[in-house]
C-alpha cells in the first residue's frame, strides 16, 4: 500500500482527478454535472436543474442540492489523489433553487490535520446567490485515488 506522502506526489492533476472520478459515477453524468475548476482541496461544480428534480412544491428537492454539494467535496477531498471517503455532512438551505437555475457548488479545505480534512461547501446560482452552505469531514484511507502509473 502506498503512503500519503507518495498518493500526494501523483502525476494526476486535481482537475484530472475530479473529471476521472465524474465519469466513473452514474449520478453525475446523469445529471450533466460538469467540473468547472479543480486545484488542491478546492473544486467547483455546476448542474441545470430540470424538472426531473423537483419536490411535491415546484421546487428543486434539498436532496439534489445536497447531492451537488456532497459531489463538490468528494472532489476536493481526492484532488491530491489521495483516496478519501465522507464521515459526515451537515447542510444548511439559505433559498429555494428553482427549475432551469445553473446550481454551482464550490468545496474548499478549511481544516487539515492527520487522516481527516474539514471542508466548507457553499451552492449558489448563477447570480451569486446563496442556495445553501454544507460543512463535510473526510477521511484519508492511505492509497491513491487514482493509479499512481498510467496506462500505456
């Protein structure tokens, strides 16, 4: 098994990283997220919202935002390619998302300390407005995200 030190001393970008884990997944795809940035331990995301994701209200369903939320930090939590797994999300929901908003979540490091890193993740639209504000905790499992050689 490899070291956190030789995960994190990868060839693999942290955009590379957040488009490879993307197209492996079906919700992503499915939804037509798109990564938009990638550095290491900050990635933003976007997705149109359709109808398809509505609640019984019209609205955008809480769990499509938390969704693009907890994508966003599962991105930035892996953009130094080392594999890293969720312990626990809280969300806060500021304003109604509505149908055919561009929602865009942005993940950023903002604690680090062993095997664990905390992540503030703000959803917001198009126009800078705050759709929600979720906080993540990640866990480091010590091998890469990604493999360390690539394929010829």
């Amino acid at each position: 098994m490899s070291g956190p030190d030789e995960c994190r001393r990868s060839e693999f970008d942290p955009l590379e990283i957040s488009q490879t884990m993307l197209s492996s997944e079906g919700l992503g795809p499915s939804w037509g997220v798109e990564v938009r940035s990638a550095s290491l331990g900050r990635v933003t995301i976007a997705l149109r919202t359709v109808n398809e994701m509505t609640n019984g209200f019209g609205m955008v369903h809480g769990g499509v935002i938390f969704a693009l939320a907890d994508s966003a930090f599962a991105y930035a939590a892996n953009s130094e390619n080392e594999l890293s797994v969720g312990q626990s999300a809280t969300i806060e929901y500021i304003r109604p998302a509505r149908i055919g908003e561009v929602l865009i979540a942005t993940a950023e490091m903002i604690a680090d300390h062993g095997r664990s890193a905390v992540y503030r993740i703000s959803v917001t639209n198009e126009e800078g407005e705050a759709v929600a504000v979720a906080q993540a905790r990640s866990r480091r499992l010590g091998k890469p995200t990604l493999p360390m050689e690539r394929p010829e």
